[in-house]
C-alpha cells in the first residue's frame, strides 16, 4: 500500500492499520517512505481508509519511480504512460497539488477508471489527457 502523503502520514497509517487490520500485518516498505506492506490479499476497497483517500494500492517500485522524479510544488510535469493513476497519484501529493500535473494515456478507458482515483486523493492539479500517440498535437505544444 502507499499512503497519501497529502492526508496522512506513514507512521500514524501504520499504527491505525496495524490496530484494525493487524491480522494483515503491515510492516514499512524498506525503500519508500509511504510504503506499507501487507500480507495476503484484504479487500482494502471497502476500508474508510481507502474511500477517504487516505491510502491506494501501489507496488514499492512505483513509489520509488515517484522519489526519483522528486517533483516539487508549483512545477509542471507530464506523466506519459498513466494508465490508471497510480504514479500521477503520488506525483501531485508531492507537488501539494499545485502546478499543473498532466496524466497523458493512449487509452481513454484507463483515464476514466483513474478520475475516481482522483477524485478521492483530494488533487486538484491533475489534468487527465487521452492522446492518440506519442506525435499527439497536445504533446507537441507541452515540448520543453
């Protein structure tokens, strides 16, 4: 799991997790700082932690993808390949959801599926954009 660095912090995550769902047994992720990792499989979708957006499934790789951009507020930044929001997610916590945040993906259908994503994270920098390819007008006008 990734805590939303916009809403809460890992240790108090880890501590409230740990007292409701402690049969799961969360533990902090050794490289990301908003990691917490879970074992089996629970049906974090239903747990109010989730719906308030206060953490999202995301793999420890990703999050450290999201360090090494090392975004900061006020910035522009263009994640290419967005398909469901994951890394975009993290991208504007960072940001404190200010400057401008583009989630660029091929595939409309994925972008749909993210706004909910979007919607709970408490982000108002994200601009979600379907293109048709990487030669894509709105691209072309962002080069730079």
């Amino acid at each position: 799991l990734r805590v939303n660095p916009l809403k809460v912090e890992r240790d108090a995550m880890l501590t409230e997790l740990q007292q409701s769902a402690g049969r799961y047994e969360p533990v902090a992720m050794q490289y990301s700082p908003w990691g917490i990792r879970m074992e089996g499989r629970p049906a974090i979708n239903r747990w109010p932690q989730f719906e308030n957006g206060s953490i999202e499934v995301q793999d420890e790789g990703s999050q450290l993808l999201a360090l090494l951009v090392a975004p900061r507020r006020g910035e522009m930044i263009i994640d290419f390949c967005a398909g469901a929001g994951g890394k975009t997610l993290l991208l504007g916590a960072l940001m404190r959801s200010t400057g401008r945040l583009y989630a660029f993906d091929v595939s409309a259908a994925r972008l749909a599926r993210a706004k909910p994503r979007f919607a709970r994270s408490g982000l108002s920098n994200v601009v979600p954009v379907a293109i048709d390819s990487e030669n894509d007008a709105r691209v072309k006008r962002l080069a730079g």
